[in-house]
C-alpha cells in the first residue's frame, strides 16, 4: 500500500457550515471488535494518534464528490469527509464502503436519503425505485420542468432521483442551451422559468451537477439565468460585471493553465453563493453545504499549487521588495498577498505551518516593513491584514525576527516601531486601522503566547528588547500631550509636578508636601477644570486611550519591566494629568491604568503613589464631579472601596492623613469612613501592641528576678551573711549597720548612674511612661531606656522618671535598691509586690 494514495486530510462541518480541519493521516478500513464491525481509521502522519474511528454503518449515506472525497453523515448535526491526495485511494476507500453496504462501487451516492415518514409512504410505491421521468428539454416544457423541480426540494429522495436524472441524461447543458435561445428571442417568460430551474438545480446540493454547472463551458450561462428572478422589475447584469468590471489581475504571469482555469471558477462560484443566491437563513441549512465544501476544497488546491511553484513565488517577492517598481504594481503585489494569506486558512495546521514558514523564508516580514511604510492607505491597509495572518499564527516568528533584526537596523526603521507609528498615524477618525494593530502588539507583548526553553526564554529577551527599543517609540504621544508645553496654562502641571529625584526621596514632613508648594487639603478642593483640559482633540484623545489600554495589559503581564519604566518615567503622574481631560472616557482610561497598579498591591508601588502624591488629581476628579452619579464617580469610589476591603494599610494611612477633611463630606457611600476606621483601628493596634511588647518584656524580666531572689533567700536562711568581693548579696538582706549600708548605697548609686545607659541585659533598667500621665500632659506613650528627662517648664524635674526598678544582683557585687526620699513609705509594699506597674513621680 502506498502511503500517499492512502493520505487523507479529516474534515468536519462545524456548527457555521464551515468545514474545520482535524488533521492529516493515512486511512485504512478494518475490523473493529469495539464497533462489531468494518471501520474507518485514519492514524496522524506526525505521532500516529487515532484521528477518526469511524465504523461503516449499512445504512449511513456515503458520497463521493470531485473524484478525492468522501462525505457522509454520522449524526443529525456531524458531517465527515475524508479529502484524499490521490485518485487511487479515494476509489479503494470507496470500494470498500461499498463492499460493506453491498453497493456498485460505480455509483456517487450509497443510500437514498430519506426520512421515515417518506420511507413509509414509499415503501409500497415500487416505481420509486425508478428514476424521475424528466420532461422533454423545450421551450414549452419549461413551466413543467420549473414546477418539478420546485415539487422535489421538500423530500430527500426525491432531490436525489432528480439529481441522478439529470446527471445521467446530460439535461443541464440542454437546459442552458434553451436559455441562449431564450435570451435572443426576448422571452421572459420562458427566462423566469430558466431562473427557477437552475436556482432549484442548485439547491439540489449535489457536487456531481455542480461540476458540469462551474464548468467553463457552463458557469457564464448558470449566472445569466439567475439573473432573471421574476421578483425584479429588470434583470440583474452578474454577467456584466464579471466579464467587464472584476478584472483578473496576474501580478506575475501564470503558466499553469489548470490553476487559472480553478482561480476563475472559485471567484464565480463565490460570487454566486455571496451575492446572487440570497442568504442561507432564508432556506433550509444544508440546501448549499455542498456548494461551501466545493468552494473551500478549490481554495485549498490553489494554495497548494501555488506553494509548490517557487519560482513563482520568488519572482513575487522580487518585485514586492524592488525599489524599482511602481506604486500600481506594487499595489496588486500586496493585495494578492492579502489574498493569498486569507485563502491559506483553509489549509490545515501542517500545511499552514509550512506556507508561513515558506513565506518568512522567502522575506514576507522585510516586505511589510517596506509597504507599511508607503504613503497609499490601501497598500497599507492590505499590508497591515497580511501582518495579521502572521501575528495570528506565530507571535514568535515575529519576535525572532524583530529581535534579529535590532542587531542591524535603528529603532526607528523596526518592524514594531513601524507598526506602532502606524497605529499612531491613522488618519481615520474612529481609528479603526488604529485599533487593529494595537491588538496585534498586544499579542505580541503577551507573555501567554511566548515560549521557554532550557537555555533562555523568549520572555525575557523580548520584554528587554520592547522595552529598550519600543517602548519609547508607544509612549511618545501620551508623554507629549501631557508635558508643560503642550499645557502650558495647566493648573495641575504648574503647581504640583514633582521630579523624580524629588519622588524617590523621602519626606520628613508628615503631609509629604513638595517644596514647590504644600499642598493643604483646602487647595485640592474646587479645582478650576476650565484650565485643565489636556488633550483637547477627540482623536488624540482617542488614541491615548489606546496607549493606555496597552499600557494597563503590561502593568497586568509584565513583571519588573513596566514597573521600572513607570518609576523612571514618572509614567503615572504623566498619566493622571489625563484626568482633567473634558473626554469622559479619556479620564476612565487613566483611573483605570491607576487602578490596575493598586489591584497588584505592591509595596513598591504603594510608595511611589504616597510620596508622589498621586490621589490628589484623582481627588480632584471626585470633587469636580460633584453630585453627578456617573461611571466617572463610580469607578473612583470602587478604586476607594477596593483599598478599604483589601486593608492597604500604606494608601489608607496616606489617604486619611492627607484627605480626609476634602472627603469626610461625601456620606452617600460609607467608602470613607470606612478608610478612616480601618486606619484608626491600625493605629490603636501598634499602639497596643507596642505597649503589649513592652510590658511583656518587663513582666518577664521581673519574673526571673523573683525567683532568683527567693531561691537565694531559702539557700542563705539562718546564715550569717558577709559581703565579700566575690559573693553575690541579696537585696533585701540589709547590713545590721544602717551606717555602713547607706555609704556603700552611696557609693554604688554614683556607679550605676553612669553605667545605666549601657545595661540591656535581663534585669536591665527598663522606664515606661505611665498611660494616665502621658494621656494627662497630651504625649504618646514612649518606651525609654535608661534616659533621664529634663525638667520641663511645668515644673517637672528628673523625678519624673522615679520609677519603681528591679535590679538583678550580679556575683562578685553588692547592689543597694535604688530609692528616694518621698517612697521610703512604699519601700515594703514594693518590696512584696515585684509585679506592680512603674508608678510615675510628679
């Protein structure tokens, strides 16, 4: 068995009656013991996984068409074909299928198609089994072919005897024949009659009759018949337009006559089933599903034959990239391109894989960087579809060769960079070619279509390269339009734009205002907008919402390079100058660029809005907008919200300090309010847990001091206790001689006064503030550590920090209790109760 006369391409019919291509492999029919019974298999030529699995049911309907295919039915809605490379393996395939339904492998079709119901009312007709008797082909007979044909359209097996009928006596050609003499006479009668009979043979949907119709001898007659409807007042002029106004146009001669010859059938035949015949919705859905198949199958052999003539394609790209050729030429060039690309969909995955890969190789993308750049709207509109097609089937081809081609050319001569001042360009005023591309970079900056591999990732080496050749080139426009000089009297821009120095560095002050201007919560409210206008141009406008679209796809898939590039940019301070803009949807544009960056949550970030300041042209927008419930006021009240419910502790801080007075107003949503709760709820927390840390700390520290006392209290009961140099004394084990004790207390007072800022080891000294006295004199609660007050104008001294202390006796030192004068009546409630809060002097 040869394996080419056994290679087969798997179609189905998907739901818009297109045929869908499941792959290529070779066919062979077997015995399936799952199925009990012979079956179709057709296995991938690439990794040998089963494609279809199909078993020969006897009484499904197989017909075989234009002497490669095979169709048939396996379900109410799921139509097969099998499109053979070669003759040979068609009728072998064929020759089984009908072995199995016992069937003349000479006949087309294996079984009437019926429904029950006609089934049952024929089944005891036995003249059905006959061919329909067709009228004698003359002009007074017309009328009762018309009405013959319009009678079998209802019924399945009806449509099928017609069918043979015709096929077999060679009744089309006598019926166009009948129209020429119609045409010279002048009757219309008898051309209605003609308009009726093709359009039914037509709806026939058999491809056998359609070969004969589209025949060159055949198809001008077809169409001249269907120019006379009876509905129209005057006939239709098909014939007109498609001998003198569609001009075939051979860009480069084309030698092979039978690709001519099918180039001309497939474009009338189109032009038939999309302007002549009216809309499918109108008839029943399959009456033309042959008529699609017929019209993709001649697509696909074109694409093929003219992938196969290199040369032809060679001399092609020649004169598309020739400086020498004209603007006309080059013109056609590019639009049979265009044509060429569409007609490559119908090709299969393989086969398109090797038509683009032949297309790259013989220089399709230098070719586009040429016509994209012409000054003919048409060229570059046709070169911006062929773009499509590549970027459509592989994003990475286009970045390996932009890549490559950095390495050679300036950033202003780029494939990208070319693309994007395209986009920037469009004249139209709804930019729609805009729109195209912008969609097209998006797919190409996506990081969801890019591969890895072991050694580098296409990702990363992309990203670097639009990033430092391209990005610049995308952000022009919008970096223009909301510079100084180009809104000069800007409110905004003149007072409150900072440097970028300025922003990384970090403020003393709390507000963190600029040094060009403090800004107040009282100058951001009732901002003048009549003086903030920027862009004023709808179009412009229109384009930086484009920019900022593909903006906020980066900030949403690109990791460190965006947020670098808007760091070292100040992109969004830039961005948000677009919210004084009089277009709603410019402004919306920018909130959400902004929103974007606080829905990721980064710390980073965070920072660059706080000290940058960057609500404040968002705040303005809210209060501008006054009382008007719009999208505008929505989207920042769901920017708010969305802080408050995620707790962003940095920009909730940030915006209750600084705007909470401009904001405390607005009570319509409880947004707000809810941001200055979570921030007062934060603050209480630090506070408690500050203090909670603390007080742990002492507590333990006090602890371990009372155990250690009362151990070394029962070691040392009913002994008589000395105070050597090297033996450690407890604390509350005084000297019999009051004398001697207070001049070594004395001693070591003056001693651990200078060695108190230096102790940080358990049983270190440790003075809090009490929270009643701190409350009282309107100061926070502050931890100090070994550190003495100066007396304050309130007549405080450095009895303020009389505190009670706990010392750890250290071996090899007498250390006294440290006191004062005005406690000596605590002394033995202290002394009993080492856990009691530090009590503050006054």
């Amino acid at each position: 068995m040869s394996d080419t006369r056994r290679r087969v391409k798997v179609y189905t019919l998907n739901e818009d009656r297109q045929w869908d291509d499941r792959g290529t492999g070779h066919v062979s029919s077997t015995y399936v013991e799952e199925l009990k019974g012979m079956s179709l298999l057709v296995r991938a030529e690439s990794d040998g996984s089963l494609l279809l699995e199909s078993k020969i049911n006897p009484n499904t309907a197989y017909q075989k068409q234009q002497d490669t295919l095979i169709v048939w039915s396996e379900a109410e809605n799921y139509d097969l074909a099998l499109s053979f490379q070669e003759k040979a393996g068609c009728d072998e395939i064929w020759e089984k299928i009908c072995q199995v339904q016992g069937k003349d492998p000479s006949v087309e079709v294996t079984q009437d198609l019926i429904d029950e119901s006609e089934e049952e009312r024929f089944e005891e007709m036995p003249e059905t089994s006959h061919l329909i008797d067709l009228p004698t082909c003359e002009l007074n007979k017309l009328e009762e072919i018309a009405d013959l044909v319009t009678s079998v359209l209802s019924s399945p097996i009806r449509r099928e005897k017609l069918a043979l009928a015709l096929e077999n006596e060679g009744y089309i050609k006598k019926l166009l024949q009948l129209f020429q003499a119609c045409e010279n006479l002048e009757n219309t009668e008898g051309l209605h009659h003609l308009y009726e009979i093709i359009r039914g043979i037509l709806f026939l949907n058999k491809a056998t009759l359609f070969e004969v119709m589209f025949s060159d001898e055949c198809i001008m007659d077809v169409v001249g018949c269907l120019e006379y409807d009876p509905a129209l007042a005057q006939p239709k002029r098909h014939r007109e337009f498609l001998t003198k106004t569609a001009k075939f146009k051979e860009v480069i001669p084309i030698t092979d006559s039978e690709l001519r010859q099918k180039i001309h059938q497939t474009y009338r035949v189109q032009y038939i089933q999309d302007i002549i015949l009216p809309t499918p919705s109108v008839f029943e859905e399959n009456f033309l599903s042959t008529l699609t198949s017929f019209i993709f199958f001649n697509k696909v052999e074109i694409v093929s034959m003219l992938q196969e003539d290199e040369k032809f394609l060679s001399e092609v790209f020649a004169q598309l990239t020739d400086e020498a050729t004209d603007d006309d030429k080059r013109r056609e060039l590019v639009n049979f391109f265009k044509e060429f690309c569409a007609f490559s969909q119908t090709l299969q995955p393989q086969n398109r894989d090797a038509f683009f890969k032949t297309l790259a190789k013989l220089g399709i993308l230098p070719a586009l960087e040429i016509v994209m750049g012409m000054d003919d709207l048409q060229v570059r509109s046709a070169a911006t579809d062929i773009f499509s097609y590549l970027v459509e089937f592989s994003p990475s081809m286009v970045r390996e060769f932009v890549m490559q081609e950095a390495q050679q050319s300036d950033d202003d001569i780029l494939l990208i960079n070319v693309v994007i001042e395209q986009m920037i360009c469009d004249t139209d005023p709804e930019l729609g070619g805009a729109v195209q591309l912008m969609g097209l970079l998006r797919t190409l900056i996506d990081p969801e279509n890019m591969l890895a591999t072991t050694n580098k990732t296409e990702k990363s080496e992309f990203l670097n390269f639009f990033y430092n050749h391209c990005m610049h080139v995308l952000t022009a426009p919008l970096l223009t339009n909301t510079s100084e000089d180009k809104c000069e009297k800007d409110f905004f821009l003149k007072h409150y734009r900072y440097s970028w120095s300025f922003v990384c560095t970090p403020s003393h002050s709390h507000s963190h205002s600029t040094p060009s201007s403090s800004i107040s919560q009282d100058n951001i409210v009732g901002s003048n907008k009549n003086n903030t206008i920027c862009p004023d141009n709808y179009q412009t406008a229109q384009l930086l919402a484009l920019i900022l679209e593909l903006l906020t796809f980066c900030v949403e898939h690109h990791t460190y390079h965006i947020k670098n590039y808007i760091m070292n940019k100040d992109l969004l301070r830039r961005v948000l100058v677009l919210m004084n803009s009089k277009h709603t949807f410019l402004a919306l544009c920018a909130l959400r660029f902004m929103r974007r960056i606080i829905g990721l949550k980064d710390e980073f970030y965070n920072r660059y809005i706080t000290k940058g300041n960057l609500f404040e042209p968002v705040i303005n927008a809210l209060l501008d907008n006054g009382t008007r419930y719009n999208l505008l006021n929505s989207a920042v009240i769901e920017l708010f919200e969305f802080i408050r419910v995620e707790d962003i502790k940095s920009l909730t801080a940030h915006i209750v300090e600084n705007f909470y007075k401009a904001l405390e107003s607005i009570e319509y949503v409880q947004t707000f309010k809810g941001l200055k709760t979570k921030y007062e709820q934060e603050k209480d927390r630090q506070n408690q847990k500050l203090n909670s840390n603390r007080f742990r700390r002492d507590a333990k520290a006090l602890e371990e001091d009372e155990e250690m006392w009362f151990n070394e209290d029962e070691e040392e009961e009913g002994k008589v206790v000395v105070a050597p140099a090297e033996k450690s004394k407890p604390e509350d084990d005084f000297p019999d001689n009051y004398e001697k004790f207070m001049e070594t207390k004395k001693a070591k007072e003056s001693e651990d006064k200078e060695n108190l800022p230096k102790r940080t080891s358990p049983g270190g000294f440790k003075f809090t503030f009490s929270h009643s006295a701190s409350a009282a004199n309107g100061t926070n609660s502050k931890s100090v550590v070994a550190q003495t007050p100066p007396a304050t104008s309130n007549g405080s001294s450095s009895k303020t920090t009389n505190l009670a202390t706990s010392v750890t006796a250290t071996k090899g030192s007498l250390v006294g209790l440290v006191d004062y004068p005005d406690d000596e009546e605590e002394d033995e409630e202290e002394e009993t109760s080492p856990r009691k809060r530090p009590r503050l002097g006054s």
